[in-house]
C-alpha cells in the first residue's frame, strides 16, 4: 500500500469563527421564557446526542441582548470549556449557550461541522492540558484558536463522516430498540401480574419459609475466590445479583454454613433505602463462598404452588412495591426496614403454576432479547472508537475500509 500523503493542519482559529456565550440576568423575568434555545453543559453528559434542537431553558430577545450570549446558526459546534471539558454537540437549529461553552461556527468551504465534533470528542486530554483555573479548568478562547487541527480536503472529511455515521445510527438504532423493549418488558410485567384468571393471596400462602442469616461486625473488605463473606444489602438488587457486595469473614466463627446462598435462591433485601428496601434478585454463581446477613432474607416457595421466578417478577411489580413502601418503617427517611411478618402479609395475584411459568418464559425471552442488543451496542462501541481514532489520525482512509 503507497504511504499516504500527511494532512494539512491549521490553527483552529484559521478554520472556524470562535464565539463564547453567557446568561442573562437571573432576576429579570423578560430575559427567560422566550422561544431562543439557551444550552448549559449540564445538557451533555455520556455518549450524548450529536445534534440538538431543543433545551431545558429558553432565553428572550432581550435577555440574549443583555448578556454574553450570541445567536449561533445552525450547524455551530458547541464545546464545553469550563469545569466540564470537550462534551460536544452540534447546533440542531440556532441557538445560544451559557459561559461554559466556546462555539465554533466554521467555514463552511473548508470545513464540515460534524468531521470535527468526531475530532473533538477525542480531545478530552489535550484540552485538559491546555486548561487553567483554581477554582475549576476552563481553556480560553484564544487558548482553543490556537489549537493545531487537521485540514483534509472537504471531500474527505465528508467520507469520514459518513463512515462514523453509519456505525453511530446503527448503535442508536439498537439502543432506540432497547428502550421499547424495556417498555414492552415493564407494561407485560405489570399486565401479567395484575388480576385476572386467577386470585389474589398472601405471600406467605406459597412459602415453606424465610430465612435470614447473621451481622457479625466485619471488615468492608470483599472476600477473595474460594473465602467466606457476608453479604451487604447492596448485593440485592432490581438489575440482579451482585456478589462482589459482600463482606469477608475473617474468624472461622462468623461462618455458618447453614446461611450458604446457592446459586438460584431467591434472595431480597429487609432493609436499604426507601426506594430499594425489599428489593429481589435470584442469586447467581460466585467466586466466593457467601452467607446471608440479618437484613438479607432467602424465600423459599412451595414448588407446587408457585414458580420461584415468578414471585421475583411479582416483587418488583408496582402493586407489590407500593405495598413494600407502605409497610417499610424506620425513623431514618435514609434506610427503611421491613419485618419478615410483613414480607409474609404482601398480597400477590396467583395465576396456576403452568401460567406462572408461561410469563415468567415471555418476560425471560425480552431479557435476553435486551441483553444482546446490549452486547451489540458495546461491540458497536468498540467498533466506532477504533474506527475514529484511524480515521480521523490519518493513519487510515477511508477507501482502505470501504
């Protein structure tokens, strides 16, 4: 393969107009509510969104005139440069931003606004460098214009572009998938464990017992592969099982096997925060060797009259954890406890085992269904930072992947 020819770079100044933004005055209600777009980098977090049209606040005329603030075109890439430095998006329909960004409305001729969002999210580092403050880092505008960044012909930036594209719709496609299916998912659970054919009962009517184990006073330190530990509130959760929560056992006498959680033991929490306290999980296999606590409870059902898995779902339906709050006490609004009695007394639709076990099927079948778009999307994550490290270095062009 011919060695490729070097990319022109310029000062980023030389390519793009640099315009910082500013917020009206708090007080003054004519410069809030009107119908301009006013972003604040608070907007931007994680993966984000590349274009954006609408914000949380909106500016008038006059509160634009009264501040920092410019009305930027659309197309102008915004970039955090305060506290919160290199989160990027590009200007969806014109706007205007507080003080925390600097916004760059380029030349059109010779520069595509989307080729150097990519470019800027790679940034995080450089700009970190560049920064200065005591208070928290901010890069200047004249720090940024003098930032060196790379000039390939228009043309090329516009193949890179649609390249990173293609992979970054496709991820968002899969997420867009996800998010229904996770809609789906909660709309079956509460229409499958609502009344129907079948009736209404206590928890304790399909449990042979519950369980809870011992607190001994022990180190916040996990335990090893192969040692004991205790387990930690934290370890039940709504997302599943999290071993690692544990506590480790130290001394042969904080160890009694007869609290051993087994890989499928339906586990839930007596206490923790309001909005977690009773929460479930089915126990899955651990590298540590781990016992029940006093505020951990193993419910045990009556394999003829109620599928294991089913209760799990039941647990985390919104009748049931209404009914979970309402029975939760604790003079701390921090951390709610509640008693195995009132466990016992949650009241449960109970359709046959057979139909138990169909919904417990249906909403399994989703899970996985989530769980492989998740994979996907990480593969796709992988994918595309690979690619826009090659691609926008140079290193790689974009007739080599084509």
């Amino acid at each position: 393969m011919p060695e490729q020819t070097p990319w022109a770079t310029a000062k980023l100044s030389e390519i793009a107009q640099i315009y910082a933004g500013g917020t009206p005055p708090r007080d003054n209600k004519r410069f809030w509510g009107g119908s301009i777009p006013w972003l604040t980098p608070g907007e931007l977090s994680g993966e984000g969104a590349r274009i954006i049209s609408s914000t949380a606040e909106y500016i008038t005329s006059a509160g634009l005139r009264n501040s920092g603030a410019v009305l930027l075109p659309s197309g102008t890439l915004l970039v955090t440069t305060r506290a919160t430095l290199g989160a990027c998006t590009i200007a969806g329909t014109e706007m205007a931003t507080n003080q925390g960004f600097k916004n760059l409305v380029f030349d059109r001729e010779i520069a595509d606004p989307t080729f150097y969002y990519y470019f800027f999210r790679t940034l995080k580092r450089t700009l970190e460098r560049r920064a200065s403050g005591t208070t928290f880092l901010e890069i200047s505008a004249g720090d940024l214009g003098n930032l060196p960044v790379p000039t390939p012909p228009l043309a090329e930036q516009r193949r890179i572009v649609e390249a990173l594209c293609c992979v970054s719709e496709s991820e968002q496609a899969i997420e867009a998938s996800i998010v229904k299916l996770n809609i789906v998912q909660k709309a079956r659970l509460e229409a499958c464990t609502a009344p129907g054919d079948g009736r209404l009962g206590p928890l304790k009517d399909r449990l042979l017992r519950i369980e809870a184990g011992k607190s001994p006073d022990l180190p916040n330190t996990p335990a090893a592969p192969g040692e004991w530990g205790v387990l930690k509130v934290s370890a039940i959760h709504r997302d599943g099982f999290r071993p690692n929560e544990n506590k480790i056992a130290v001394s042969p006498a904080d160890v009694n096997q007869r609290y051993e959680v087994h890989c499928g033991d339906l586990l839930m929490s007596r206490a923790n925060t309001p909005d977690l306290v009773g929460s479930a999980c089915i126990a899955t296999k651990s590298s540590a060797r781990l016992l029940l606590s006093d505020k951990t409870l193993r419910l045990i059902e009556e394999p003829q009259l109620a599928d294991r898995d089913y209760i799990n779902l039941c647990l985390a339906s919104t009748a049931v954890r209404r009914q979970i709050e309402h029975l939760a006490s604790g003079s701390s609004r921090s951390m709610q406890n509640i008693s195995q009695r009132a466990v016992e007394s949650l009241v449960v639709y109970w359709p046959d085992l057979a139909q138990q076990r169909r919904i417990v099927n249906e909403f399994s079948s989703i899970s996985e269904q989530i769980r492989q778009g998740q994979q996907e999307v990480l593969k796709l994550r992988k994918l595309r930072a690979g690619l826009t490290d090659d691609l926008l270095s140079g290193r790689v062009r974009v007739g080599d992947v084509a």
